[in-house]
C-alpha cells in the first residue's frame, strides 16, 4: 500500500511538470502570437504612414504645379520644398506631362514616395516604400455648352455694337463667356436646369463670366432667369486654340485641299476657289469638290436717281445674275464682304472629287476652302478647315483678299439616334460630330432651313447635333441673303443684304423673314457673338425682322467621349483645367 502511494505521489509530480510545460508553451505561444501581431501591426501602420506621405507629397509637393505651367513632356524631378511628414519621410516627388492616347490631350500625373520604419523582433529598423500615382485629365471645350470669347458680333456684314441674350432664349447647359454677358432691355432670356430633380443626372444650370452681367431690365434674383448658378470675376481662357486645331489637322485621317488652285505668287495666275460638301449617311460620307470664283466688288454710283432699278441691278450689283466668262466657267459678281454657300454644284460629271468614306470614326481636315454639311450621322467624326487664305481677285490679280474658310450647315445634321423632331440626343448615344472652323460655322439661308419667312412651313428651323468651334470668328445665320422687302438687296445705297440662292426680290416677304428655331443638343464655342436673328432696333429696321429662335441644349454625351481629337481647354495664365481621372499605387521594384 505504502509503495503504491509513494507510486501515485510521483504520477501527480510528473503530470504537474506537464501541466506547468503546456501551460507555458502556450504562454510562450501566446507571446509569440502577441507579438507578432505587434509587429504586423507596426508594418501595416508604417506602410499606412508611408501611404500617407506619399499622398501629400502629390498633394503639397506637386498638385500646385500640376495646375501652373512647369509641367514638360518629360519625367521631370520637381523643385524641392520643404513638405511635412508623418513619421518618416517624402522622396521623388515628380511630375510628368503624358498624353492620352485615345484623346491625345494632355494628362498630367504627380507621383510621389513616402517612406516610414517600424522595428523588428530584433528592434532593427525596417523601411517601408509606398508610391502613389495620381493622373489628371485636361478638360475640353466639350464641357461647354455655350462659350464666347467676346460679346461682340462677328461673322458677317453691318455687326452693330453688342449682341444681347433676349426674350424667347432658351440655353440649357454650362454657358461660359470671356467677356460681359448683357441681358437684352426688350425681354429676358431662361438658363435652365439639366433635367427634372428628381433625375440622377439632374444639375444645376451654370452661367459663368470672365467679366459681369450687365442685368437691364432683367432681375438677377429671378429663378426665371437663372435656375441655377451664375458667377462673374471667373478665369479667363485661352484664345484662339491654336494647339487644338494643329493636333486636329495632324491627326487628321482624311485631307481635302481647297486652295489647290490658288498661286499667291504668280501674278498671272487666276485665282479660283474649290467647294467641298460632305453629305452624311447611315455609315459614310459622301464627299464632293467643284471649282468656283468668288464675285469681285462694284461699287454702285453715287447718284442713284440716274439710273433705274433693273440698270443699277445689273450693273453696279449683278451678283444675282449668273455669267460666263471666255473659259466656259460659270460665276457671279456682287459685294465680297456678303459670304456665300450657293456656288453651284455643277454635274458629277464634272466634278473635282466624288469620294465616300466608308469607317465608323474618321477625322476630316479642309485645307484652304470652304466646307458644306449636311445629312444623318452614324459614327464619330470630326471635321475642321484651316485659317484664312489670301487669294487674288479673279478680275484683278493685284487685288489680295483673304477667304475665311467657312463650315456651312446646309440642312438638318442630326444623330441617326435622335429624335427626328426635335433633334433630342438619347442619353448613351454613341455617335458624335465636331465642327472646327478656321472662319465662321454658318446656318446657311437655304429652303431646308426655313428660307423666305419659312418658319411656319414644313421646312422650318434646323435641328443641329454637333459640338461646334468658331475659332474665326462666329455661329452665326445667313441673314444678309434674305427675302425681305427692304433689305434683300441695297438699302439707301448701302449692300445690306441680297436674296441670291431664294427667289430673287419678288416675291419677297415684306418685312418678315422668320425662319424658325435653330434646335441645338450639342455645344457652341465661338470666338465673337454671332447673330441669330436682325431687326429693329439697329441697321436692319424691321420687324419682326429675319432670322431664327434660340433653344440650346446640351448633349451630356460629350462629357462621356468627344468629337475625334477635340481640343482642350487652358487659362490664359497658362494654367489648366483639370479633373481626376485616376489614383493608383505604383509597385516599388
């Protein structure tokens, strides 16, 4: 008995030193286990304070130079300055001007490393790197869909002195203007919201000026006036975009010349121009190219009671009457400083190039001439004409002039998804055109487009799906070729107007010529004011006068994806206006 108790006293001795031995390896463990996670805590919290200070290496380092001018196309290391830090430090802030290569604007990117340490088991210092990337966009003149550079008229003859938003003027979108925005004394125009409220993508109407609101009679507090925001003293941009149309022609995947038969400087050589239409169609363009001779000027004589109408017709103004000169070639004659579309189209025949382009996006640049469109878009298109070209008179070589290299809307150009009553863009459509013109992008005075008081009948307004750029100098209507009574010809002497491409003079409208609404799901940048519509008061006495209704609406589309290369904006410091496009860790190797 004795021996088995002293048996059972060592059995109780052994499992205690087992108990006492597990115990302690799982305190041992449980140690180990806590400190482990102390280390990977510290790890993670120096990777987090590294991440941290890399982000504001972007943010104070170099997000300043980001929106300056410093920025070249090469992978530059930024000045240093003094950057606060979390524990540990920032390297390698550097700034980089990158391009995209889908929209070829420039994207700028800041990229900064921040560093931070922890201790080891063995308390040796551990350094931790975490780089961040950040990538900025250029915003575009897409964004806008009304801009002027200044707020006063250009595009065609007798531009009086300012142009005024007015009654019966709807404009729905971001309006943006380098100069002052004048209300009208005779009637108040509406910036509307985008969309109803309760629409996800509803926003606020924006109305922005470089300068300020001259107000009138109009009432700056009225919700009928602005829906939304308006704010004067705003950046001014940069004018004209000159980098955007040389990357718009170097990118340019289809090029047409319009001053081949132009020679400056051969003094014997007749100047003639060449007329470019492209007609849109489901999945092409039509392209068709024909010579023409711009019409000399006369100047009618100064006592007008010497001779009669038909004389001082046909002989100081015969722009209406087509001739022929020895080489067979049809012309006209008549004022120059009164732009025209209607040159005839003569036979295919006879034509100088009548091509189709058949690819859903394509980029179309018109050398020297001026440009025709038309038709129904399915695709993605941009096409745009070069600056002023001199040319010598075709009846006087040693007369110089220049031709603006004109967009000239003939018909309806609208999306093949749009409504085809109002022009109204369906949200996802994928089709977009651009219209960039070295001159001015002009609603042409045709039948189509609500000629002779045509704003009551079948063919009335123009529906316009485009984001459109008038570097030189308007989007402006064709009101000096008119059908009114008092000025489709001469007034007290003086050209005011002329009713070629119409019915000549009888019958004409009296003093009407209201062609309906320029219907506009796009975007309008111009570089002066063009004129919609001319009455009284100012040089064209009558009322209700000649032209259009406004009613401007966005395409939010543009905002997704623009036109083919479209250009971008800039301040006129030099800055850009940027938004974010990407944040992203870049792995260290």
């Amino acid at each position: 008995m004795r021996s088995f108790i002293r048996n059972q006293h060592g059995f109780v001795i052994f499992v205690s030193l087992i108990m006492v031995l597990i115990s302690l390896g799982f305190t041992i463990g449980y140690l180990q286990f806590v400190m482990g996670e102390r280390i990977l805590f510290m790890q993670r919290f120096a990777e987090t304070r590294a991440r941290y200070n890399a982000m504001t290496g972007i943010a104070e380092g170099s997000g300043p130079l980001i929106r300056g001018s410093l920025y070249t196309k090469n992978d530059t290391l930024l000045p240093p300055r003094p950057v606060p830090a979390m524990v540990g430090k920032i390297d390698s802030i550097r700034g980089l001007m990158r391009e995209n290569p889908v929209s070829h604007r420039s994207q700028p990117v800041a990229r900064a490393r921040g560093i931070s340490t922890y201790n080891s088991f063995a308390n040796q210092p551990i350094e931790v790197e975490y780089t961040m990337e950040v990538n900025y966009s250029a915003r575009g003149f897409e964004e806008f869909m009304y801009l002027t550079n200044e707020e006063r008229p250009g595009g065609g003859p007798w531009l009086g002195e300012t142009v005024t938003f007015g009654s019966g003027e709807i404009l729905e979108g971001l309006v943006y203007s380098n100069d002052d925005i004048t209300m009208s004394d005779y009637g108040c125009p509406t910036f509307v919201n985008y969309g109803e409220e309760d629409d996800p993508d509803f926003e606020l109407s924006q109305v922005y000026t470089a300068g300020t609101f001259n107000f009138s009679n109009c009432d700056e507090d009225s919700e009928s006036l602005f829906e939304g925001i308006h704010q004067d003293s705003m950046p001014t941009i940069e004018w004209p975009p000159y980098e955007g149309q040389d990357l718009v022609k170097n990118k340019a995947d289809y090029i047409y010349n319009g001053s081949s038969l132009i020679n400056a400087f051969d003094p014997t050589h007749k100047d003639r121009h060449i007329m470019t239409r492209l007609i849109f169609s489901a999945g092409q363009i039509a392209v068709k190219q024909w010579k023409y001779i711009i019409p000399p000027t006369y100047q009618p004589p100064s006592d007008e009671s010497q001779v009669t109408f038909d004389d001082t017709l046909r002989k100081y103004y015969p722009l209406y009457y087509k001739q022929i000169n020895g080489l067979g070639d049809f012309f006209f004659r008549g004022d120059l400083e009164l732009q025209h579309f209607d040159f005839p189209m003569p036979p295919s025949a006879e034509l100088l190039t009548d091509d189709i382009i058949s690819a859903p996006e394509a980029v179309i640049w018109i050398e020297g001439g001026q440009v025709q469109v038309l038709g129904e878009i399915t695709g993605r298109y941009t096409v745009a004409t070069s600056g002023p070209v001199p040319y010598k008179l075709y009846h006087d070589s040693t007369i110089v002039r220049e031709l603006n290299c004109n967009i000239w809307i003939m018909d309806d150009l609208i999306y093949a998804d749009s409504n085809p009553t109002t022009g109204y863009v369906e949200v996802g459509s994928p089709n977009r055109l651009g219209l960039l013109s070295g001159g001015n992008i002009i609603v042409a005075n045709t039948r189509e487009n609500g000629a002779r008081n045509g704003g009551s009948s079948e063919y009335g307004g123009v529906k316009i799906n485009a984001a459109m750029i008038a570097m030189n100098e308007s989007f402006i209507i064709q009101y000096w070729q008119n059908s009114t009574q008092a000025y489709n010809y001469m007034n007290a002497g003086t050209v005011k107007g002329d009713g070629r491409g119409v019915i000549p003079f009888r019958p004409h409208t009296g003093t009407s010529d209201i062609r309906g609404t320029v219907m506009i799901f796009g975007s309008v940048v111009q570089d002066k004011r063009g004129y919609l519509k001319r009455n009284a008061p100012g040089p064209y006495q009558i009322s209700p006068g000649i032209g259009y209704e406004k009613d401007y609406h966005y395409d939010r589309n543009l905002r997704t994806f623009p036109p083919p290369e479209w250009p971008e904006t800039k301040n006129s410091d030099g800055s850009s206006s940027l938004e974010l496009a990407g944040l992203r860790r870049i792995e260290n190797r």
